[in-house]
C-alpha cells in the first residue's frame, strides 16, 4: 500500500479541523461585528435622540434665561393665560393698557410650559420644570424625576433613559436648573439663592422614528456583515477546495512516484523494489507462521528472438500478454512480479507441500505455451522455470532469488519448456558456471581456443569435399572443455560473438593456407549460434569478411539451427538472402531435431540441410529412423537442395546412405575432428574412402 495515502488522510483530517476552525472563528468574529455593530447603533442612536434632547433643553434655558432676565412677559388675558393665583403676592401681577387691554404677568416656567407644549403638539418633543419644592403643584417630580433631583444635589449634572410615554417609546432626559436673580422674583419665598439648583428641566424626546431609522441602519449593517460573512465562508469553502485539490494533486503526484518506483510501467506487476519488499514480509511471515513459501523464477524461453524479429512493440504486447495470463495461475495472496526484460517472479506464501508449487508451475507451462496473437500474428513462446523453498533452501530473500535463478537456468538446460526445483547440486552446477565464464574471457585474450576440422566427403565417389570446422578449448586450469559445457555459457554470457568472430577469421586463414599448398577443398561449414545470427551488425561482419577473404565466395557455409528461421518473420530471408549474394551457402544445421517445418525450407534460401546424427545412427536397424532419412533426403532433392549426414559411423549406415541418395556425409567413418596441422596430413595422405559396394 502507498504510504502517502495515510499521510494524505492525516493532512485532510488536519485541514479539517483548520476549515471548521477558521468557520467558527470567522462566524464568532463576524457575530462580535455585528453585536458591536448592533451596540454602536444603538448607542449613536441614544445619543442623537440625547443631543435633540439636549438641544431643546438649550433652547428652554435660553428662552428661560432671557424671560427670567426681564421679569416674565406681560400677555393679554385669554382663556388660555388668566391670571396666576401662584403670582398674587406680585403688585404688578396685571396691568391695563391705555387702550384698555388687560395683561398679565407669566413668569418664565408657566411661559416655557405653554411653550413646550404647543413644541410637544407639533414636534412630538415634551418639555417639564419640575423641582422637589415645586410653586406649582403641577410640577411635582414622578419618582424617577425625584431621585434625578437628589442626584443633583449630589453634583450630577444631567440622567437620562428610555421608557414608555402612553404606550410609545421616548428618551426623557433632565438636567438641573440653577436659581438666577431673575428667579427670586417669584421663588425668594423658598428660600432660594442665586446659584442654588431649585429643580431641573426634563425633555422627553419621541423614539419611534429614531427606531424607525435604528431599524434600517441595523438591516443595512445585517446585510452588509452578511455579505462580509458568506465572503469569508466562500473563501475559507475555495481555500479548502484549493488544498484538498492541492493534497489530491500531491497524493496523485506521490503515487505515480510510488507506483514508477514500485510497479512496472509496461505490465503493472509489481518491479524489483516491490518485489524484494513484499518477499522481505512473506519470509517474516512465513518465519512467525513456521510456514512454507515458494519462489518461482519464470524466463520467456525465445523472448528474445521474438523482440528482436518483430520489433520491441510486439515484444512489449507479448510481455503484456504474459504478465495477464500469469496472474490467471495465481492465488489473491500471491505476489507476481517482473524484474526486467522477460523474467517474471512469482511467491507463494503458505504453501502446504511442494506438489502444490509444482500444480502452479505446470498451471504457467500450459499457459504460456499457448499461443499469443500479436497484432494478428500468432507467435509460440515457452517458459523456464526455477523454483525454492523456504526454509529448506534458505533463509533470506537474496540466498532465494539467487537459487531459484540457478533452478531456472537448471530448467533451461534441461530442454525449457519445464520446470525445476532448486536442489544444492545445482548451486555447484551454477557456481561453476560462473567461474567457466570468467575463464571463457581469459581464454578469449589468452588464445586458448583451437579449431579442428572434420572431413566432408561426396557419398557418389568418396573424395573429400570439404570440412566443418569445430572449436575447441584446452584450458591450463579446466582442462580439455567440451563445446556442449561451454557453448552454452559463451551463450548466456554474449561471449559467443566474439568467438565466433574468431573461428570464421581463423577458419578463412586455414582455409587459406590449404589453397596455397595445394590442397584446395569446395567447401568449408562453419556453425553460427542464433544469438551471434541475430546480433546486430553480423550482416556487416560477414560482408566485411568477404570482401577481405575473396578466396571464401561459394566455398563458405554457415550452419544455422533451425531456430533462427523462427526469427525471420518481419523480413523472411532478408539477412540470408543478402548473404547468399556475396557467395555464402546456408546450412540448416540438426534438421528434425528442433522446430522443424517443410515452410522453411520453401520460403528461406537454404542450400543444404544436415541430418541429425539421432536419425543416421538408427537406420539400419529402426524402420521408422530409415523412413525419415529417405523422405528428408528425397525432399530436399525435391526442392534442390543438398543433403549431407553426420555422425556416419559405420559401413552399413555408409552404405544405407548411398543407396538413398544422400548426397555428402561426415563421421568418424570418415574421420575424426583433426587439429588445423594433422587435418592437413590428412588431406596430403587423401585417403581414399571405399565407395558403396
């Protein structure tokens, strides 16, 4: 499992908490806001209805002021202004006119009172004097008037609140009222003096429109932080949409990382790093469990002839192909892995017994050997399979992979197309592989390598025609190495193509040697392995040789294995046919032995085809061997070609050749592979070999 994932949940859940952190901060802050909003409102609504209030209660002390200053205002006698019986004690109190109007004194509170409420009719602003000692009874204070006055007297200079007037909201104020000279006139029997608060003046101001207006301004206010507020939720909302995306965007980004480190681009197995990790915990699990667990090995027998033939995008549908059908044999549990190129891993972990890892391997076997269609194209290909138990073969992932790799190799040996089970002789076998690689590089630089040379002879008269050169390697430490231990190694390593650059270069130099001598042969074979065949720049080589060894032109056959023809499907025969225009014969090299098809021989330019020495050996004796050779012999004839035996050991064989037609053999009826020097005696001595009789 990527491990960015649980960091990717934990920064989501962190960012979570952020987002409702940020909500409910934002909420709380737009609340506070729109509460001290709410309170400034309110507050500057007070104080305009407290500054209207405060506006008429300047008016009054003016108007106070300046009546107070000339003694009250003479007005005529209505209904309205009769005389005051609070005034009897002034002389003055009612006055005639010349003409006979009657006027009367009204001192400056009955003045002001009439004032305000004529004020209070049109402006909806009331005006009171009261005094806690009033001249008029009517001006007696309510209760809250009474303590305003008392906290008057105690120095404040001015109380206010909001109530209710006949059921409608007003915000009454009252500041004190000071006693002037002009006040004595009516109030010097109180007691009073100039300076002394004799009672306070209270404006009573109408709120309703005030509320009116607070109203509005506070929807305005509502609305506005509303906004403010959605604002700030839609950019905490598109914050946490960017940094969700932004954690998508990394955890995406981590797990292409992850999966480029861990998975196979092509195939989507598990890569070598993930592979190696999930053997790591199948071995700790299976240590705990004191289970069983198996390692398979799996190398696409031919993968690479296919790839080189059809071109890297077949190659890579072919892998596809496999890595699916792979995955069909296994279990949920199991892990299949591909480690590069065409070598795939499979572990198994609680395994009961090996029979059961040998039901999986055979399960891959009949899988991968069925065909695969490529592109319209079907393509056979088989496996080699290596396969190691845990504990028994080790104990540790590389000890596992390198024995299940020896196994595999094992299985390949072996014929492919199987599998094998590791055992500890094979480790020798492996080791020992090895080591004749590494001396295979020394023989290279230290000239270890001979040819020999075993003679071809023309069946119809028994001269010697030519001969197939063979290699041989006498090595100071191993000894005398057998091509079959080492051609395999020189294989696997890519070592092949430099010692086959040397046996064609030393066989045109013997052959060279022998024309000037004297001793001048049709035909020289020299055997190609299909890795060399197919190594890129081996049509160059071979051109390069031919323009500087002229004396090679239709003498040189090169013995290809009936692999190689498998090969030929994006261009049949074009490398072939190339080679044959500079004089180079083909030789079909074990025919039957291998993926024999009569197509071959019809599509590819071919000169001659040999026989297996598996056939020749039998003929005098199993009908069915006898049959075969004949109907190779009568077809190749058939198509043109030559046919030469090998491994022609006995007179009767010989003989039974001859009468079928066979055109060349070589055996050691005929001789043995000599070294470049006794062949050459040989061919001065020209043993005459008895022809059929």
């Amino acid at each position: 499992m990527n491990q960015s994932i649980p960091l990717v949940q934990s920064d989501e859940a962190r960012l979570r908490i952020q987002l409702w952190v940020a909500f409910f901060g934002w909420t709380l802050l737009v609340l506070f806001l729109l509460l001290w909003a709410m309170s400034n409102e309110d507050a500057e609504m007070l104080e305009l209805a407290r500054q209207e209030a405060i506006d008429n209660f300047n008016k009054d002390q003016a108007f106070r002021v300046w009546a107070t200053t000339h003694g009250g205002v003479y007005v005529p006698v209505t209904e309205r202004t009769q005389p005051s019986p609070l005034l009897d004690h002034i002389p003055e109190r009612d006055l005639v006119t010349p003409s006979g109007r009657q006027l009367t004194l009204l001192n400056p509170a009955y003045m002001l009172r009439q004032m305000m409420e004529d004020y209070a009719e049109l402006y909806g602003v009331k005006g009171r004097i009261t005094s806690i000692k009033p001249l008029n009874p009517e001006n007696a204070p309510d209760e809250w008037e009474r303590a305003a006055l008392e906290s008057f007297e105690r120095g404040e200079k001015e109380q206010f609140e909001l109530t209710d007037i006949n059921g409608e909201p007003y915000l009454r104020l009252i500041r004190p009222m000071e006693a002037q000279a002009g006040c004595l006139k009516c109030h010097h029997n109180q007691g009073y003096q100039v300076g002394d608060i004799r009672g306070g003046v209270g404006i009573s101001v109408p709120m309703k429109e005030y509320f009116a207006s607070n109203a509005g301004q506070k929807r305005e206010i509502k609305l506005g932080l509303g906004l403010i507020w959605l604002s700030g939720v839609g950019a905490i909302g598109f914050y946490g949409r960017r940094s969700r995306q932004r954690f998508r965007e990394r955890k995406d980004y981590e797990d292409q990382i992850w999966q480029q480190a861990n998975f196979d681009s092509l195939t989507g197995l598990s890569n070598r790093n993930l592979f190696l990790d999930r053997l790591g915990r199948a071995l700790a699990f299976a240590r705990r469990q004191h289970s069983i667990l198996a390692l398979l090995f799996i190398d696409l027998d031919r993968f690479k002839y296919v790839n080189d033939a059809l071109g890297h995008a077949t190659g890579d549908q072919l892998l596809q192909e496999a890595a699916r059908r792979l995955r069909l044999c296994v279990r949920e549990m199991d892990t299949v892995s591909r480690l590069g190129g065409d070598e795939f891993t499979v572990i198994l972990p609680i395994i009961s017994e090996g029979q059961a890892v040998a039901r999986v391997a055979s399960s891959i076997l009949t899988e991968l050997s069925r065909p695969f269609d490529l592109g319209g194209q079907e393509t056979h290909v088989s496996a080699s399979i290596g396969i190691t138990l845990y504990p028994q073969d080790g104990s540790d992932t590389g000890m596992l992979l390198q024995n299940a790799d020896t196994a595999m190799y094992q299985a390949k040996a072996e014929g492919r197309n199987t599998y094998r089970f590791f055992t500890w002789e094979m480790n020798k076998v492996a080791e020992g592989r090895v080591s004749l690689g590494a001396a295979l590089r020394n023989a290279l630089r230290g000239n270890e390598f001979q040819l020999h040379y075993q003679p071809i002879v023309d069946i119809a008269d028994g001269q010697i025609v030519g001969a197939e050169a063979l290699i041989r390697w006498g090595s100071p430490d191993q000894g005398r190495v057998g091509p079959d231990q080492f051609i395999p190694v020189a294989e696997e390593s890519g070592l092949i193509v430099p010692i086959g650059d040397w046996v064609l270069q030393q066989a045109a130099l013997d052959l060279k040697l022998w024309d000037r001598a004297g001793l001048k042969m049709e035909l020289l074979s020299v055997n190609v392995s299909t890795v060399q065949f197919q190594f890129e720049g081996f049509l160059e080589k071979m051109l390069d040789l031919m323009k500087h060894q002229p004396h090679l032109s239709s003498r040189l056959f090169l013995e290809i294995t009936e692999s190689v023809f498998l090969d030929e499907h994006r261009k049949p025969g074009a490398r072939l046919g190339a080679l044959r225009e500079e004089g180079i014969g083909i030789s079909i090299d074990d025919f039957g032995t291998g993926y024999s098809s009569l197509s071959y021989l019809k599509r590819f330019p071919v000169d001659k085809i040999k026989i297996d020495r598996s056939f020749v050996r039998d003929v005098t004796t199993d009908t069915e061997d006898a049959a075969l050779c004949e109907a190779i012999i009568a077809m190749a004839h058939h198509l043109g070609l030559k046919v030469v035996a090998e491994g022609v050991e006995t007179k009767a064989q010989w003989q039974f050749l001859h009468k079928s037609g066979c055109d060349y053999a070589q055996g050691f009826y005929i001789g043995r592979p000599m070294a470049a020097a006794t062949f050459t005696d040989f061919l001065v001595k020209h043993i005459d070999v008895p022809a059929a009789g």
